[in-house]
C-alpha cells in the first residue's frame, strides 16, 4: 500500500517573509498564490506554486515556537516535507501497526483538510507532514 | 522554464535502513539506484506522484554530502527543479547574478545537472536537472 500519493509543500524558514518572497519569485518566476498570516500557528507564510505542488515560506511570528527555535538554531532552510496522502487515518494506522510514532491530527490551515506530522526517528530525520485535502 | 519539483534531496546514514521507511513503510517504488562518484554518494529516486524523493547516502568522508551528514546529521539536503534546457536555465539565473555552485551542467542521477548557492536562497540548496532517457 502506498501511503503517500504526491509531494504536497515544502516548509522552508526564513527571517524576513517579504524579502524571501522577492527573492524567489525573481529567482524562479514561481507565482504567489497565497498569503497568510495564521496567528495560531505563529508564522506568516507565502505559498508559490511549482508544477503541481508548492513551496511554503514562512517567517516565525512568535519567539518560542517550534518554528522559531528552529530559525535560530539551525538558520534559514528547508523545515517540513508535507506529503498528501489519499486517506489520513489509514496511513497513521498503517504507521502506528509498525511502532512509528505519530503526532496529533490537526485541521490544515485552510481548515478544509487534516494532518499529522511523523517521528523524524523514522523518516531519517525528515520533519515530515501527511495531509489530506478536503475532497471537492 | 522550471515546470516542477524533479525531488527532493534527503541524507541518510544507510541506504538500505533508509528503504525501511521510505519503500517499505510508505510504499513507494525504487525507481534508480547509482553510485555518483564525483558526488561521493550512493543515491536513489523514489518516485512519488510526478516527483521523487532522492535518498543520499555518503560514500567517503570528503564530499559535500557527508560534511553535511557530519554537521547536521540526518534529514533535509536540497531541493531540484525540473526544465527542459538546464544549461540556458543555468545561464539565465547567472545573468541575474544569483550565487551558483557549478558553473557549468555536469552528470548526475536525475539526469544533466547543477547546482546553485544557498546563500542566494534563503539557506536552501536548489539544484536543476534536465532529465535524460533512462538507457543508460
């Protein structure tokens, strides 16, 4: 069974939202198709769309989150591999029946879909996300 | 023209540990395995949806790959971009004096490839690849 069907986003953290913004779209010519700020989560993001999936970047917008910490111990750079997957509770069973660890399921940011993160013990040290997008 | 994410770049220790989760545990197929010697690696494409995810396992201690495993262990390397000319895509972002790694398309696993600078990314290694036949 496959339990990851497409890449979905890339996570990546940067210091400055508007200037990596900038500096994409001039890099790669790729369109912005969204931004958000999401007070919950603590960041302010950007996403670009790449082919069939997107790039997220994202600055922190709190000082003592996850994404934070990461942006100052580890500097700029990719953060999250976001993988869709078909249907969510079957994959998290799936992984959950081979001792992997799994986190919470949340409601995306949009609130239309769900997710969960993996242990990055078993993804090698991937901080790696399955999504489930609402079906249209 | 960039037209989608070719793969991701992840570092591993083991390749064959790594297959534990990536192949067996989500289900995805081994599309090519290699040596790059001038990379240093032993590498391999999985393919998911219309990308793959590209596992990189050093092979000596001297390349960037295994300096990056040493430095910050497991996890995510580096993001590639698909086009159909990769050496007029190199030229082009070189004309817009965006930092490159490789000054000129060389043979990878993906195909004829390159590399630019992070430092001109956010932190984030981007590499181009123009896929060849896989006859080789």
């Amino acid at each position: 069974m496959r339990l990851a069907k497409k890449i979905d986003h890339i996570a990546i953290a940067v210091k400055d939202l508007g200037s990596a913004v900038q500096t994409f779209t001039s890099n790669f010519g790729f369109p912005v198709t969204r931004r958000s700020d999401i007070p919950a989560l603590g960041i302010a993001l950007a996403l670009l769309r790449i082919g069939d999936a997107e790039l997220e970047l994202f600055q922190p917008t709190a000082t003592d989150n996850p994404p934070a910490r990461f942006l100052a111990d580890r500097g700029e750079g990719m953060y999250v591999l976001s993988l869709e997957t078909e249907n969510l509770d079957t994959a998290l069973q799936a992984l959950s029946a081979k001792g992997i660890r799994v986190g919470q399921v949340t409601p995306t940011a949009d609130g239309k879909g769900r997710l969960a993160y993996v242990s990055p013990k078993a993804t090698h040290g991937v901080l790696l996300q399955l999504i489930e997008h609402a079906k249209p | 023209m960039l037209r989608k994410i070719h793969h991701v770049g992840i570092v591993v220790r083991n390749l064959d540990e790594a297959y534990k989760f990536y192949r067996d545990t989500l289900g995805l197929h081994v599309h090519k395995e290699a040596v790059v010697e001038d990379q240093g690696v032993k590498a391999a494409l999985l393919t998911i949806g219309n990308s793959e995810i590209e596992l990189l396992e050093p092979i000596n201690e001297n390349g960037g790959v295994a300096k990056f495993l040493e430095r910050r262990g497991e996890g995510l390397h580096h993001i590639c971009f698909e086009t159909n000319d990769v050496a007029a895509e190199l030229a082009a972002t070189k004309a817009k004096g965006i930092a490159v790694i490789d000054q000129a398309p060389r043979k990878g696993l993906a195909g004829m490839i390159c590399f630019l600078h992070p430092k001109a990314n956010n932190g984030v290694l981007i590499e181009y690849a123009q896929p060849v036949e896989d006859n080789d």
